[in-house]
C-alpha cells in the first residue's frame, strides 16, 4: 500500500467501481441535498430527512452493502469495507453516517443476526436491513460505562414476559430508533447478563433527549425503563449470552470505526493543504514555509500508519482469523493519531480553525470523542495487554 490522498484499489475491480459510484453520489447528490437543505453535522435529524438517505442509498445498493446476500447486501469483505467507509467521512458529507447503515441501520444488526430466531429475523432485522425500521444498541448507564458490569437496570422473568426496570444512557440513534436492542441483568441471578429486543412504543419504555456530546450531534438518546413488559420471545439468543452480543459486536465496531476516522483526518488534511495553499502570509503562501511543509507530512503519515495497519487487521479478519488485540490496537493509535491530525489542521488554520462553522474545528471536537467513544484508550490498552501477557 502507497499514500494517496485518494486511495484506489486498481487491484480489485469491484472494490474500485464502488467507490467511484460511492464517491460521485456523496459529491453529486448528498453534498447537494444537505446544502439545500441546510443540513450540518450538528441539526438535529428526523425520520423525513434519514428516510430519504436511507431509500435512496437503498436504490443504489450501499445500504446494507456489507451483509451477505441472503439478507440483501453484496457480502462485502471488512477490507472493502473499510475503504468504502474511509471515503464516506473523507467527503465531509454530515450525512455520511446513513448511507451504509452505520447509524440505527443495517451495519448495526450484521452482527447479532447469528443469535436471531426465524420471528425476530423477519420482525426486527430485516425491516432494519430494507430502511423500513431503525435500531439503537443501549448498554451504557450513567455509573456503567467501561465497567460493564456494574449495569443495574433488570430484566425480570414474569410468566411469559420479561419486565425491565433501569436507564441506560448515550445510546446512538435512540431519537429517531423504532427499537432497541437492550443488554440487562437478570433479576433472578448474580451475574448474567441478557440482550432483548424492545420495541421503544412498549408501555413502560420512554425515550428522553440524551446529552450533546462536544461533536454537537444530536443522534444520542436515554431509555428508561419502568415495569417495561416485554415478550419472552424478544429474548436475543440466550440467557446469560447479553454481554457476549454486547461486547462481540464491540470488538469489531472497534476496528470498523478506524476507516470513519481516517477518513476525517484526510478531510482535515485536505483543507489544510487548500488552506494553506491559499492563505497569504508574509508575502506568501502559508505553504511556502518549512514548518507548514512538516505539518502536512506528518499528517499524512499518521493517516498512512493508521490505514496501512487497519488493512493489515481487516485483512487478518477477512482470512478468518482472530483480531481482538489487533482491533483495540487499530482503534488506539487511530484515535490518537486522527485527533493529533485534527490537531495540526486548527493549528494550520489559526483563528479560521477555532470558529465555529469552520469544518475543521467540527472534525476537531468529533474526533476527540473517539479516544473515549466505542472503548476508551485505557480500556484498549487494558485489553491489548491482557490479550498479549
Ligand atoms: C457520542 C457517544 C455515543 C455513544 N453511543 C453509545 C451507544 O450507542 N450505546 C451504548 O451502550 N453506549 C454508547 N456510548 C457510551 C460509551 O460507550 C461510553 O461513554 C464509554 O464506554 C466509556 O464509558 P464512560 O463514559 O462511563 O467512562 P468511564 O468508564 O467512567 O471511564 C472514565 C475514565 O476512566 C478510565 N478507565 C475506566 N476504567 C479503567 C481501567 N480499568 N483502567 C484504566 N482506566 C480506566 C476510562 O478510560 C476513562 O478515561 C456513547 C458515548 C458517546 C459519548
């Protein structure tokens, strides 16, 4: 693999024709909606609005893209994956988090499709899947967050239902959801711990705004639960298996954030370099000065670092192998090295870089969140070591 700004993948004609197409909708249609309709990373978004994203990328076929074809995707590898997701966040689209199902949709549930009966498949994953429905994944509680365990909303066995009780906060795409896939403690034991679907119009199940994170998005919501009846049948695979869901999906969603921050890391890049290229100081162009030079060469080898060894790890897991080090790996330098990119793009930008409205002061702030946001760096570290020693 060599640096470029824009990578191709001469190598894999299919992987390469995508993203041209992917790359002419994101510039040549999304990009334009937004403008018209005045939409930034930081509106708050309705079903009208994500609707539309979800049909029309539906149309073209990236939505879903990556399941296999049985549930209506093209079984895409992690490694095409990952360079389709890299271009979503590289094109500065604020919507670009809808086109392939990241948010509330088909990526969502790929992974939790193996634990589904035949019923909660046609019910719940597959309406997600054809952009009909949308899901939110709420384990997180406000004394519950890196420490898992420590979770104290139940899930009470009641004849042939299941009450729930309890609040899980910060759960992505909770506004605009239909359901929720909830992991919670059994009531009845000391350790187990079990993932339901819940349907968020069920009586006893509120959905209240959650908090704005420093991104300024508003795609998170709370769900309370007070003696939330549910049906034993919305138990997702079996008692005892909710963390194993929970966390599994984790692993992978750690690795598969990785190309979504390098992709705003290059969108940084690239408006720095137009910035500097443009910018007149001392008689001329900020790019003229050494110093610039250094800036843009070390942004652009983190992100050629952090890509080269997120390929690495997609391709390990497209042979099938094992990669939880390797993903944890993946997320903690990504994270770090795409925040330091974010970091020398303000500093590139001066005052420009610190107002807000400026595309690279939003990159900042939303790339600041990924060293605490699926997995904390500690936590990574803690994992990787574990997985080493
Ligand atoms: C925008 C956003 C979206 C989110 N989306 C979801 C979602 O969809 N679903 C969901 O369930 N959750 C979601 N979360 C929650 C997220 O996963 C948690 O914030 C994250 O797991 C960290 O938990 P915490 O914030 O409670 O921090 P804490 O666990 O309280 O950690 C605080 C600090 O202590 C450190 N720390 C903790 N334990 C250790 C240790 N053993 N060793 C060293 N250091 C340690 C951490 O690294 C961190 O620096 C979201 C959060 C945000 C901000």
């Amino acid at each position: 693999m060599t640096f470029t700004l824009e990578p191709s993948y001469d190598d894999n004609p299919r992987l390469q024709d995508l993203i041209v197409r992917l790359r002419s909708y994101l510039r040549d249609e999304l990009i334009p909606y937004e403008l018209e309709h005045g939409i930034t990373a930081e509106t708050k978004l309705d079903r009208t609005i994500l609707e539309h994203i979800w049909k029309r990328s539906a149309e073209l076929g990236f939505y879903g893209i990556s399941l296999p074809p049985e549930l209506g995707g093209q079984g895409l590898s992690f490694s095409e994956l990952c360079a389709l997701k890299e271009e979503l966040t590289a094109s500065g689209a604020a919507l670009s988090h809808s086109v392939l199902g990241d948010m509330g949709g088909p990526l969502r549930v790929g992974a939790i499709v193996k634990y589904a009966t035949e019923e909660q498949r046609e019910r719940y994953l597959m309406p997600v899947v054809r952009g009909e429905r949308a899901c939110c994944f709420s384990i997180t509680e406000e004394d519950a967050g890196s420490d898992v365990r420590r979770m104290t909303t139940t899930a009470t066995p009641d004849g042939d239902t299941y009450v729930l009780n309890g609040k899980k906060v910060f759960s992505s795409a909770a506004p605009f959801a239909d359901f929720a896939i909830v992991v919670a403690r059994m009531a009845s034991t000391e350790e187990a711990y079990s993932a339901f679907l819940v349907d968020l119009d069920t009586p006893g199940c509120q959905v209240l705004d959650g908090e704005v994170p420093m991104s300024g998005q508003q795609m998170e919501g709370d769900l309370l639960f007070e003696d939330c009846r549910i049906p034993a049948a919305n138990l997702l695979g079996e008692i005892g298996q909710g963390l194993r869901i929970g966390i599994g999906r984790i692993t992978l969603n750690r690795l598969l954030h990785c190309p979504s921050l390098i992709g705003a890391a290059r969108r940084a890049w690239d408006l720095s370099l137009d910035y500097a290229m443009n910018r007149a100081v001392f008689g001329q162009p900020l790019l003229a000065h050494q110093a610039i030079h250094h800036k843009i060469a070390e942004m652009a080898t983190e992100i050629y670092a952090a890509r080269s060894m997120v390929m690495a790890t997609a391709a390990k897991a497209d042979r099938g192998d094992n990669v939880s080090v390797e993903a944890n790996m993946c997320k903690l330098f990504t994270s770090e090295a795409c925040f330091r990119v974010a970091d020398q793009a303000v500093q590139i930008h001066g005052k420009a870089g610190l107002t807000r409205g400026n595309e690279v002061e939003q990159i900042f702030r939303s790339l600041r969140m990924f060293r605490i946001v699926t997995g904390t760096t500690e936590i990574h570290k803690n994992a990787i070591a574990k997985g080493l020693i």
